[in-house]
C-alpha cells in the first residue's frame, strides 16, 4: 500500500520523493535557461557508476546539484559539465533557500 503524507515513510520512499523533486525543478528551470541544466556521471568512487547528478547554474545565486540514481536521469536533460565549483551541501541548501526566497534555512 502506498504512503500517504501523514504515515511514515521508509529512507528509501524519502529518498524517491527527493529524487523526484529534484529532476522536477530542474524540469521547470528548462523553460527559464535550458543552457543552465545537465546531468554529469558521478566521479565519486563512493558512489559509483550507478548514480549521477543533476544540476542547475541558479540566476545570481549559484550551481546547485543532487545526486540520483542514473536510472532516474530523463533523456530531455542534457549531459553537460558542470564544471563543479566546489559548494558543500550546506552552501547548496543556502543556495535554494536563497533562490527560492526562504529568509532562513531551518532543518
């Protein structure tokens, strides 16, 4: 039976929701700036050949990116370098939280 929002999920059910919202927004970016999105294979040998990560260049705010499952990566994203800028999870959460107009990041 699926989940709805007010039974708890597994990690992996969060994960899958995660993972959804973030090829979304990069979906509804496209229409903004579609030379501002990719996807890149992930280099990281603790992921391995498995996952990717998609990406976005945000107007006046940064690069931002999420790892997903390759599996997951839609064939109307481009593969692109992202030409990586070194950000840590934390500077992408601001990042959002900046583009989206969110005073403060609160976890």
């Amino acid at each position: 039976m699926a989940n709805t929002d007010s039974e708890s999920k597994t990690n992996t059910d969060v994960y899958h929701e995660r993972n959804l919202l973030a090829v979304a927004f990069l979906r509804a970016l496209t229409d903004v700036d579609a030379d501002a999105v990719g996807w890149w294979p992930d280099t990281d040998d603790v992921n391995g050949e498995e996952w990717a990560v998609v990406w976005v260049d945000l107007d006046g705010v940064g690069q931002v990116g999420w790892h997903i499952p390759q599996g997951m990566v839609p064939d109307w994203l481009p593969k692109r370098d992202p030409e990586y800028d070194g950000y840590t999870t934390s500077e992408k959460n601001d990042r959002v939280a900046q583009f989206a107009g969110i005073p403060e990041v609160t976890q």
